[in-house]
C-alpha cells in the first residue's frame, strides 16, 4: 500500500498525533467539528523523518504538495503568489508532543515584489501588505537562510528611531516599503543571493527548513529536558493565511479555557490588536486582556467563548487556543491541551470529575509524581519584610531567590558555578532555552501569560514573572531599573513570587507549602485552613492510594527520619543504613573496635557499642510500630569512620619532627601511631569494591552478630512493652550464595540467643540487598538463603555500567548528556536496558527458586516517576525512598496501576 506524506485537514483526527503531530491533529478534528479553520494541509512526521534519514524529502512529496495546494487554492479561488490575487500560506511545525517555540514556523508565504501590490489591491490597504511582506523576509531570512535575527532587529530599530515610533505598528507604509528593501538587502549581502520571487520556491525551502528545526539545538536541548524521543520528527501544516493586521476591526490572540496558572475557572488569555499571532507568543508588544476582546468586537467575542466551551467540552480537559479575527472574522488557528503549572493540573483534575467530564482513575492519569514534588517545594514567608520593586503577570507560580543576569550564556556558566540565578530579559526567545533551564526563575519586562517565556516556564514548573512593565531592562549593560529609579545589576539578589507576580529586592525568607504541611500532618485538608489546593491533592492521593499494588516504604536511618516518613505516608522502611548510627559522637567506638589487637580488646568495643545500636533501633521501632523495618548491616568500608589518612600523617609527621627539635622532649602520641598504623593497612585503592558489605561481616568476627543482638533486643523490648515490631535483616553486598548462608547462620543463632532469653517469638525475615550483576545473575541460588530481596539499585547501577558516582557524575556526564549517549542520568532514571533487565532476571529465577519470595527496591530510584513504573511492570511488591519522595513514589505507583490497566484494555504495551 502507497504511503501517503499528505493530508487534508478534512481526511484527519486529533488521534493521528503520530502521523500529523500535535497541531495537524487538532487542525484536523477542528474541522471536523465543523469550527472556523482556515483551509490547509499536513505533511506527515513519516515524510521528515525519510527527509531526515536520507538527507531528500520522499520523491512523491512534491506532487502530493501540489495537489493538496491546488485543493486550497480552488476552495479560495486565489492562486499561490498570484500577482492579482495571491493565495498566502504560513508554514507551522506541529510534533506529536508540544515543543512551543523550538521549532520554526514562517508566515505569509506566497510574497513577492509583484504580490505585495496585489495583495494591498485586495486588502485596500497598502500598509498592512508592505508590513506583511516586510515579515516574510525577516522570517523567511532567519528561518530558511539561516541569517544572524539580530541584523533584522537591527534594521527594524534604527527604522523606528528615524522616524520616532515606539512600536512597529507606528511605521507607515513608506517606512515598511523602505524597510523591506532594507531586509532584501541584508538577504543579498549574507547569501549572495537575492530574496526569492518564486513562491514555490519559498514554499519547499520553508518546509524543508521546518524539518531541519526538528534538530536544531534549541529544540535537541527542549527534547531532553521534557523527555521527548529524538526519533519522532515533525510534521509540517501548510495553512491558508487569515491576517489579524488589518486594521482595528483585526487582531490575534491565544485563549485558555481555564487559568493554566491557578486552575481557577473564567476567562483567560491575551489579544492584539492589528497584529499577527507571533507578536502575542514573542512578547515583543503587551497584549490586553481577553475579557477586552468583548468591548472592541463582540461579537467576536461570543463565537470565541462558544467554541473555547465546544472545545473543552470535546477534549474533557483545558485546552489552550490560538485565534485570529480578520475584518470582524474569527477564525481558529490551534488547539491544543494546554500546559499548565502543578498547582492548576491538580485543582482542574478534580475540577473536571465535579463536572462529570472525567473519572477518578482519568484524574490521576492527568497529574504525575513531578508536579507533587514542585507543589512541596518552599513558598516566600508572607509575614518577611520585602522590599517590592516591580510587579508583573503572574505567569508560573513558586519562589525564586537568585542573583541577577541578563544573558543565557550568564546563566549556565554560573549555574554550573553553583550559584542560583534570576534570569531577566525584555522578552525570552526559544534560544533562551538553556538559560531559562539554568535559572532558579525567569522575569521579563514584556509579554503575558501567553508568551514563550511563560509558557515555557510553567511547561518546566520554572516561576516566571512576565510583563512587569516598570522595568527598563537593559540587556547590553547588564541591569534593570524599577520604579523609584532602584538600580539592578548582575550579580544582585532578587527574590520572584511567580504566584502573585511581585518582584523583591534581595533575598526573601521561604517557608514550607501548605502541600508539604499537608504530607506532614501538619494541616488537615477538611479545616478552614486548608485552600483548594491542599483538598485536591489529597483527593487524588486517595485514589492513588486505593488504585495502588505496590506499597511504598521510605529509607530512613534514624527515629526524626522514620516519623517524618510515617506521616509522608510511608507504609514502613525499606532501608534502615546502620552506618549512620556510628557517626559523630559515637565514631570513638568504631575507633576502638578496628584499633583492637585482642579478641578481648574486639568484644570490649562491641559490648559497648551494643547498647547504643539498640538504643537507635528502639527509638526507630517505636515510630515504625506495627509497620516493617528493614535493616541493612553495616555496609561501607570501616575507613569511612577514621581520620584521613593524609591528615594523620602529617600530624604524626609533624609531631615527630618537633621531638628531634632541642628542647622539645615529645612526640606523637602512641593513639595517632596505633590509628595510622591502622589506616595504612585498611587503605584501599578502590574502597567500593572492597572490605565492606557481608564482607566486612565474614572478616570482623562478631561484628554483625552484635548488630543482629542490639536489632533483636529492640525488638524483643518492644514486643514486651504491647508494641508491634516487624524486623527484617538485610545483608548487603552478596555476590555468592555460600556468602549469605554464612551470615544467615550466623545471625539466626543471636537471634535465638535473645528471644530465648527474652521468652518469646518473633518472626525476623532475613534476606540480601541485590546490587551486583553476579548476585542478579545467581538470584534462583541465593534465594534459597533469602526470604526477600531488595535490589540496592546505586550500586548496581555503578557496578553495571562500571562507573564511580560520585566521580563520574561532575566529570563526563554533561557530556554524555548533551551528546545523547543518556536520555538521563541512570543514576536519576533506572537504566531499563541494562540494569533493569536485571530486575527482571534476578525477580524471575528468585520467585522461581522461592515462590512466597518478597521483593522491593531500596535505591533512590524509588522515588523516581519513571522508574515506579517498571518496579510496578516487573512485579515487585513496595518501593523505598527518601521520606520527601515518598508521596512521589505514592502517586506514581497509583498512576502505575491504572495506566497498566489501561494498556492492557487496549491491548498496549
């Protein structure tokens, strides 16, 4: 069967996003829907991706591009270029998942030194025909040629300073006709080449260049950041032009059907005036309000609100339309679910059950782990002193303190310096991408809630303040004044409110959000106190909770962390790390243990550090009460709790040095020669791979033993007092079967040493951490020792791809991020190919070897979105987090069971 490359808007639906990408999509179920779109067509994201393959569009490209021109062009009886009459068309990208401004888009194709009085003719308006022509060669330029936009920008000011305009609008037609020839005279100079007079021609060097923009950095660098694959390409949408710069009677505009901000209900959006639809995105004018639109056209303004009702009504979510009135006719562009910040997903979610539009299981599917975690983050101290100094649109909603720059380049440079920055511009363009990435926040002195800046920004759950016009921002000098004539320079601190749009001068005080005084029992979502918000978040936990087969426990070393955890929602821990126990004050204690010379010396220091394990596990136990608790023995290596080496040496050297001084008759005392002695013959090359784990259990004898004796006692104690305890011992870094047996003798026989003692019976599992390839790769042999598994997902990630973390990732991981050799960093994201094929393995021949088997995942992949989603494919029972993912890992793994099930309705994989 023929591939077609083409289609009608009429021959396509808004579930063909794979073929037509996002914008064809929509375009095509407009027109379905009977709404006012301008005729067009859609060149396939399978015609870019041959195009991007081969270097050549397909060879049946051109005559399906001609036939489905000619379709239009009969519909509008005008004719592409005609000197009379020309036919104009925009030629838009339109990927399977919205990348706003990372792609290219060029307006009024079809322009020519002969066109342009054929269009003014039609238009009777000479003006608007030279400002439309003067548009095509600057995009055009741009766009398809590939000039520096600053050389058009430059010539566009210098026209305005001539003839004193604020805006372009303000030029006349003499001013445009001038500009236009001062534009193909920068064509000609930067090509050699004189502006193109063939509209076909101009028609497939522009769809050619909207395919090249599908790699260009920009958009790469867009992909990667929202996780969008490489491989989709674009479609390209070939439109009829309908001009909103035709006078007042004319104007473009963008409308949300909801506050994509707040969530809240009512009428929102930006309109223009006799203006063209990238004068709204790019912020370059301050638009008016929507509500606006009903005192200059009426009208126009009921359709408007009829159609964004159809529309919601018809997508059962917000959506995000963009429009154009010609001559007191609206006429839909674009629509699209809109993007929205955190705050607003939750509240419409719930909103849109209430309304019967969607289900609960739909409303979780509609909000992700992500946007709960931005929700939790701090908020500015409404009760702080602050020094306001401007005020804008409250475009993307949270707080951000940071010192000022005014480049991209700025950005990025000092946040890979680590400091935290406020990035300012008069407006954001797309190649502001990578600072807008870099910054904590984004201000801008022009532009609305539509523009690039904003919407991008709350795309990336970024604050964003836009529009604050009492800021003079001037990029060149690096500094900003606002009102009162306070000066702002690079390097100043200023603190953003994204939720209210104020701008402060210096660092604003934050506090937790009431979303995080919610997860810590801290604000009942039932009270007065607590917003809609709150209530929506906990209405869709609930349901995350109720849909939820995976149980979500949290890594927690000591009781403060094992309360927080248990008020997070953590069903338990995962990973209690013992180490953590042996730090500070206590390190004294590890001191003497490894210092010991004599068996006698060695249970002397175990004996006393006993009691104080046990101390730690009561204390864990009680806040954990009838929950699991997972303990991990003692893992890293014991040099971990001794001085540095360096540093003793050169104390012991020093002391020495002053003993052969006259008059000195001291030395070194003999600890630091005993402790040195000792450092020397732990010192390893490579310490992670070396005495620690179950290791250090088989070569320390009794060392594990007395943590199983305090861990055992804890829980006999708590047991006796009416408690709940449910212990289980975790041995980590197994790579061998006879490894684990061996500890597990060993600790069965403490065990029963202290329950006989205490007279009683307690079930105390014990299994192994899997974090080595050879422990997934024997998994059926070790779980004939092991009653569950826990696969310590860190290390095995290091251990896998053979890399240091701690090393590695501020080496030569940007690298491979930016060269696409990782999506992600594996340590962020479970590496599905490689160690997730592990899981999998070592999941299958342990259930196979031990059907009642147990297994979860300790490592911090456990909080991560994505990952939630294969431990949940793969069949293991909880997850274990940070106590701050945990309500993340909740959500997730609701959002899991209900996807999982959706797929495996419609026969998805």
């Amino acid at each position: 069967m023929r591939v077609m490359y083409t289609y009608d808007f009429s021959h396509g639906n808004k579930d063909m996003k794979d073929l037509l990408g996002g914008k064809g999509a929509n375009l095509a179920e407009m027109t379905r829907l009977g709404l006012p779109v301008p005729p067009g067509f859609t060149i396939t994201t399978e015609a870019c991706r041959v195009y991007l393959e081969t270097g050549k569009e397909p060879l049946e490209l051109r005559d399906e591009v001609t036939a489905h021109l000619h379709a239009v062009e009969r519909t509008l009886s005008r004719t592409l270029g005609d000197p009379r009459d020309p036919l104009l068309v925009s030629v838009r990208s339109g990927a399977k998942f919205s990348m706003p401004g990372m792609m290219d888009t060029v307006l009024n194709i079809g322009l020519t030194d002969d066109s342009v009085h054929g269009l003014a003719a039609r238009a009777h308006d000479e003006r608007f025909a030279w400002d439309s022509y003067r548009r095509l060669v600057q995009m055009y330029g741009k766009t398809v040629l590939g000039i520096d936009g600053a050389r058009f920008d430059a010539a566009l000011d210098k026209a305005k300073s001539e003839r004193r305009a604020a805006h372009d609008i303000d030029l006349d037609t003499d001013a445009l006709r001038d500009l236009v020839a001062a534009y193909k005279r920068i064509v000609e100079d930067e090509t050699g080449h004189e502006f193109p007079q063939n509209p076909r021609d101009q028609l497939d060097a522009a769809v050619r260049a909207v395919f090249d923009s599908w790699n260009a950095p920009r958009a790469v660098t867009y992909r990667r950041q929202e996780s969008i694959p490489a491989d989709l390409g674009t479609a390209v949408n070939v439109v009829a032009m309908v001009f909103g710069n035709l006078g007042g009677d004319s104007g473009t505009g963008v409308a949300f059907t909801r506050d994509p901000a707040s969530g809240a209900r009512g009428i929102y959006g930006d309109y223009l005036p006799n203006a063209q639809g990238e004068d709204v995105v790019a912020g370059i004018r301050n638009t008016l309000p929507l509500t606006e639109l009903a005192h200059i056209d009426r009208r126009c303004y009921d359709e408007l609100l009829a159609i964004m009702s159809t529309l919601e009504g018809h997508y059962r979510d917000l959506c995000d339309i963009e429009f154009t009135i010609e001559r007191g006719k609206l006429w839909m562009l674009q629509t699209r679910v809109g993007k929205r910040t955190a705050g607003a997903a939750f509240r419409i979610a719930t909103q849109l059950v209430d309304e019967g539009l969607i289900d609960d299981d739909e409303a979780l599917r509609r909000v992700d782990g992500e946007q709960l975690a931005q929700l939790m983050f701090p908020r500015f101290d409404g009760g702080a002193e602050r020094h306001r100094i401007a005020r804008g649109m409250n475009a993307s909603p949270g707080a951000a303190v940071g010192r000022a720059v005014f480049s991209t380049m700025t950005a990025v440079e000092r946040a890979r310096a680590g400091e935290d920055v406020i990035l300012v511009r008069r407006e954001t363009t797309p190649d502001d991408l990578d600072g807008m990435i870099a910054a904590r926040g984004i201000l801008t002195s022009r532009g609305g809630k539509t523009s690039h800046a904003a919407v991008v920004a709350r795309g990336m759950g970024k604050t964003c303040v836009c529009g604050a016009d009492q800021l003079e921002v001037d990029t060149s000098g690096r500094f900003f004044t606002a009102r009162g004539g306070v000066e702002v320079r690079e390097g100043d601190v200023i603190s953003l409110d994204g939720t209210t749009g104020e701008v402060f001068l210096g660092e604003v005080p934050v506090v937790d959000s009431p979303v995080m005084r919610y997860f810590e029992s801290e604000l009942d979502p039932g009270s007065d106190e607590a917003d809609d918000l709150v209530r929506a978040v906990h209405r869709i936990m609930t349901i995350a909770d109720a849909r939820r087969r995976l149980a979500v426990r949290a890594n927690a070393d000591l009781p403060p962390d094992a309360i927080r955890a248990r008020s997070m929602g953590a069903g338990g821990i995962g990973l209690c790390r013992t180490e953590h126990m042996f730090l500070g004050e206590r390190r004294g204690y590890v001191e003497r243990l490894i210092l010991a010379e004599t068996d006698q010396e060695r249970e002397e220091a175990l004996a006393a550090l006993l009691p104080l394990q046990r101390e730690d596990f009561a204390g864990v136990l009680e806040a954990m009460d009838g929950l699991p608790v997972t303990v991990r023995l003692l893992d890293p290596p014991l040099h971990e709790f001794l001085p540095d080496l360096t540093e003793l040496s050169v104390r012991v050297a020093t002391a020495e040095a002053r003993r052969d001084e006259p008059g000195e008759t001291g030395g070194p005392a003999s600890s630091d020669r005993r402790m040195l002695t000792a450092v020397r013959r732990l010192h390893e090359q490579n310490p992670m791979l070396g005495l620690r784990g179950v290791r250090l259990g088989l070569v320390v004898p009794g060392l594990y033993a007395m943590q199983v004796r305090a861990l055992t006692e804890a829980a006999a104690a708590r047991a006796q007092a009416g408690g709940d305890p449910r212990v289980e011992i975790m041995i980590p870094l197994v790579g061998a079967v006879q490894e684990l047996e061996l500890m597990r003798e060993e600790a069965l026989r403490a065990i029963h040493e202290v329950l006989e003692r205490w007279g009683l019976t307690l079930p105390i599992p014990i299994g192994t951490m899997i974090e080595l390839p050879r422990a997934a790769l024997t998994a059926g042999r070790i779980a004939s020792a092991a009653e569950f598994f826990s696969f310590g997902t860190n290390d095995l990630t290091q251990t896998v791809w053979g890399l240091s973390r701690d090393d590695v990732e501020s080496e030569f991981f940007p690298a491979y991020l930016d060269r696409g050799i990782f999506g992600v960093s594996p340590f962020e994201s479970l590496d599905v190919e490689g160690v997730g094929r592990l899981v999998l393995l070592a999941s299958a021949e342990g259930r196979a070897a031990r059907a009642d088997l147990e297994i979860g995942v300790c490592g911090e992949h456990g909080g991560d979105p994505a990952s939630v989603h294969f431990f949940h494919q793969a069949g293991l029972d909880y997850v274990s987090c940070s106590p701050f993912r945990v309500p993340v890992a909740r959500l997730e793994a609701g959002r899991a069971a209900v996807l999982a099930e959706t797929d495996a309705s419609t026969g998805t994989a």
